[in-house]
C-alpha cells in the first residue's frame, strides 16, 4: 500500500498546498523559506552558518568550508527566514483504539486515534516541508532515531509520508519523561505540536513545562474516541488496561456511566485549564470527525495555521 493515499489523499494535498504553519511566540530561522522576515536586509547579506540538513539547497553550500573540514555548512542569509516545526506523535498502546490488527485494517481511519493522529502528523509536516521550513517528526514511544529529520523541502514529503505511515503504537507512554527528553535533544527552538491522547500515568505538565523553558510555542492535539468519552456499554463488564493489561471488574449502569462521562468532561476542562495556563494551545479532537477539518479551520483559528 503506498503511504501517499493512506495518509494524504490528493484532494487534502491540494488544500494543504495553500497553507503554511505560523509561530506568534518563536523566532523564526535565518535560512529561506516561504515566509519573510521582519529583521532588515538583504537576500544576499551574509548572516551565519548552519549544519546541512537534508533537502537544503545545495547552492547555499560552503564549498570553501567543505574543501576544508569536510563537514558541510549552509550559507544563513540575513532577511530570509524559515520556523522550526516540531510535531510530536504520541503513539503508546492506548493509540491502538479501537483494537485493530491486520486482519482488521480495513477499519476506517478517522474512527482509530493512532490513524487519525498520524493523518495530523503528516498534514502538518507535509505544510511544513512545502514551506521548506525546519521539520523534525517523532514518534515520543520510540528510540530517538526512529524520528524522521531534521528536513526541509517538498522532495522530502515522500520520505516522511512512509515513515509516518510506518509508525506502531505498542507500549506505555510517560509523557512527561517523553517531552522532558525530547526538550533535552531538540537543538533548535520552533513551533511544537503533541498529538496525543493524554493517557499517562506521571501527567503532562511537567513535560508541556520543559518544553516552554526550552523557547518552543507549544500546542496540544487532544486525540480522543467518541466511546472513551460517551461509552456505549453498560452491564457488568471486565475491561482491559489496553497499555499494562490489568484487569478491572466494573458494574455500569446508568449512574456510573453518567459518573464516568461528568468525569471524562471535568478531566479535558482541567487539561484545558493547564494549557491556559501554561500559555499552550489546546486543540481538544474527537475521532470520527474529519481530521483535516484540525488543519483547515480549527488550527488556522488559534494562529497556527495560514
């Protein structure tokens, strides 16, 4: 199956191709982009130097510099910018919902979270490498080399479109470790999108925290099934921890379920509350509903999106 029409159909491409992602809190790169910068100068006034990465022009190659050290640099000129974007996908066991294997991957990709989370990631990517700006994508349940970039251009939407389709969801995620690290690692500052269910047994602030003092703008894509916030059952029933396998037995009646739903509503309000407060945008999302609908209007309306 080719991750091109998995993830991004042509029809979505065409409208993403419009777009380009925004930082009202980060300060831009000094390496060309789509965007203009607000510093003064000239397109061809030296700044600085930079690490290659792949899909940089070539052009803008330090050849002197190469011929010398053998490491390649990139020529940062002083009027032209590019945004460091970040997308962060959460891809923990409690992702994998509804349960899908592969004699059931047919089940569509808006009603599971871990296909509807990596439409997002690669929606988002996808406009960033349009706008050749600074891309990293990682999957935060996974070793700090299964990510993919940094990278800039179109030529490597491709690249990241299998790489992104690619990613499992398996495991327990500790959120707040997760960011902590990747805030440790990240070596430029930029816009940082979570995409994530938010089920972590340590919580999520601290790690939103780490990734502020770091300089990231931050926003949060809360990725939820319908059926974790309405459940449709009642009865007595045995669940299953889908990420530590523990066993719990419950009677559900009427009560409870609605016990259980004030509670699941108190819990996004206070998840919102804490983005507030941090100053990190909150994007609360319910599988089901469009996924591109997030990028089109939902994230154009917080600033994020253009």
């Amino acid at each position: 199956m080719s991750a091109t029409p998995f993830l991004l159909d042509d029809a979505i491409r065409r409208k993403l191709d419009a777009l380009m992602l925004m930082g009202s809190k980060v300060r831009a790169g000094a390496i060309k982009g789509e965007r203009r910068s607000s510093r003064r100068g000239t397109s061809i006034e030296f700044a600085d130097y930079r690490n290659y990465a792949p899909g940089d022009d070539l052009r803008r190659l330090d050849w002197n510099i190469y011929a010398r050290t053998e490491r390649p640099y990139i020529k940062l000129l002083e009027d032209e910018e590019d945004l460091a974007v970040h997308v962060l996908l959460d891809n923990s066991a409690s992702m994998n919902w509804p349960l899908i294997d592969d004699e059931n991957y047919a089940l569509p990709a808006e009603s599971h979270k871990l296909r509807y989370a990596q439409r997002l990631a690669a929606g988002l990517a996808y406009i960033s490498l349009n706008s050749n700006d600074h891309l990293t994508l990682t999957a935060i349940n996974a070793a700090p080399d299964a990510q993919f970039g940094p990278a800039r251009g179109r030529r490597q939407s491709v690249g990241m479109l299998r790489h992104v389709q690619a990613i499992g969801a398996g495991g327990v995620t500790d959120i707040n470790a997760a960011l902590t690290a990747y805030s440790k690692r990240a070596a430029r500052p930029g816009v940082c999108f979570v995409i994530s269910d938010l089920f972590s047994p340590s919580g999520y602030v601290d790690g939103l925290k780490r990734l502020l003092a770091k300089g990231h703008e931050v926003a949060v894509l809360h990725v939820l099934s319908p059926d974790e916030v309405e459940p449709p059952l009642v009865g007595d029933l045995r669940l299953i921890d889908i990420e530590t396998g523990s066993p719990q037995e419950i009677s559900l009646d009427a009560g409870m379920r609605a016990l259980y739903m004030e509670q699941v509503a108190t819990w996004r309000d206070e998840v919102r509350a804490d983005c507030a407060r941090l100053g990190v945008h909150y994007l609360p999302l319910l599988t089901g509903s469009p996924w591109e609908q997030a990028i089109l209007f939902d994230l154009r309306r917080l600033g994020l999106v253009k």
